[in-house]
C-alpha cells in the first residue's frame, strides 16, 4: 500500500504542486534541513510515486491540479474513503471511477480477499499494485493528465465488458435539484457508463462538493443508493433534503 507522506514529506509536495521544480539545494534552505536529508526524502517520495527526480532535484509525479485536490481536505477523504472500502466483501468486484477521493478506497482494501477491481484511473495503481488480494483491470483510452484517468470512447466500450456488484464515483459538484455534475462532458460519460454497469452506485464526496453546480450534468441523485460524505453534509443537508433523499432511496452517511 502507499504509505501516506509525513510532515517534511509533505512539505516538499506542497512546495512541488507550487513550482514546475525545485532543486535539492532550495528545499533544503526552504525547510532548513541538510541536502542529504533532502535527497533521502525526495528518494523515499519517488519510490512510492509521488515525484519524479530531476538532476539536481525533483518534479511532481502528477499535475499541479491532481496535488492540489489531494492536498483539500485530505483527511476528511480518508474517512471517506476507509467507510467506502467497508462496504466491500470478500471476493467482491467493483468499479473505481477516476478521482482523488476515490483512488484512496483502494488503499483500505487491505483486509479483503480475492477482489477484482476495474478502474479508468492511474491513481489507483500505486495502492493497488503492492495488494496480492487485487486482480487489477486498468481500462484505456485517452490519458487526461489533469485528471489522471483514461477517458473516450474507447474506455467506454472496454467498461461496458466488466459487470461489478459495486462502483465508487466521485463528482465535481452535486445538489438536490441538478444531482452530480461535472466540467468535462468527457468525465461525466465515464461515470454514466460506470452507473451502468454496477448493481450499485455509491458517491464519495467531501461535502464542500454540496451545492456546487458544473457545467455537465452527470446523473440524477436517485441513480445512486449511498453518498458517503464527512460530517459538513449534515449542516449542509437540512432535515426536509435528508427527507427527500431518503425517499428517492438514497442513503447518506456522514463520516
């Protein structure tokens, strides 16, 4: 499994998503640390694929909007997350749809055995590589760096050849009266195409995703049965929306 970054680990990442590069010698003045510190971090960060050394220093192994999405509300998408993988048994299939919160279901897998997990996202290879208990199907298709997903057609049409008892999406946005929405038309395809192909649908949305509305709309809050969210979503959802989800049949977990 990917081990999560410590502080100084962390550091050199949120110093990476700000700048293209940096080299050795500027992280070590920036964290007042040795250059041989700085080169067995940058060593142990790429190891585990979160950068890509340079000489004389490193590059961020993701784009610049990946790491700032991992950095938001991170530990609140962990929660989410770890309650996600709950939701799997032993010898399950699931479908995992491109997304920060999303990807990390994958690390929580951990206690489970014989899983087979199809996914349109390269951030799930890290944590899913290392897994013995995984049978792991990347789907192709056009690679959006930005997204770090395969998208198009062809990752359509490969998704339509798998059947799985649960798929994890994640969502730009989602409200009562629009449901899921998106930026990218391209996305929101993946995601319709992931619903269908899944005897259930849950979402994984931190809950500043609440009330936000993108320019695609992706799928009604009724073609999902659970929402899986940090505990905002109970100030952001008033009783008489709670009311209204449930009678759509949709559950809500704040976690």
């Amino acid at each position: 499994m990917k081990q999560q970054a410590n502080d100084r680990e962390s550091a050199i990442l949120d110093i990476l998503a700000d700048n293209d590069a940096c080299s050795v010698t500027e992280l070590a003045a920036r964290l007042q640390v040795s250059h041989a510190t700085v080169r067995s971090t940058l060593s142990s960060l790429e190891e585990r694929g979160y950068l890509v050394r340079t000489w004389g220093g490193a590059t961020a192994a993701f784009h610049p909007r990946i790491l700032a999405r991992q950095r938001s509300m991170s530990e609140e998408k962990k929660r989410i997350a770890r309650a996600a993988a709950a939701l799997v048994q032993d010898g399950d299939s699931i479908m995992i749809e491109a997304g920060t919160t999303t990807a990390l279901v994958a690390a929580y897998l951990t206690g489970h055995k014989n899983l087979s997990v199809v996914t349109n996202s390269t951030l799930v290879i890290p944590y899913a590589r290392s897994n013995p208990q995984i049978t792991l199907t990347v789907v192709g298709g056009l690679f959006r760096p930005e997204t770090e997903s395969f998208v198009g057609p062809t990752a359509r049409e490969l998704l339509k050849r798998f059947h799985v008892r649960l798929a994890f999406v994640g969502t730009d946005g989602f409200s009562l009266d629009y449901g899921m929405s998106t930026q990218l038309v391209e996305g929101a395809e993946i995601v319709q195409t992931v619903a269908d192909q899944a005897d259930e649908t849950v979402l994984l949305a931190d809950s500043s995703k609440f009330g936000r509305k993108g320019v695609v709309h992706v799928l009604p809050l009724s073609a999902v049965r659970r929402i899986i969210s940090d505990e905002g979503i109970t100030e952001r959802i008033n009783e008489q929306g709670r009311e209204q989800l449930a009678e759509l049949g949709v559950r809500v977990d704040a976690v």
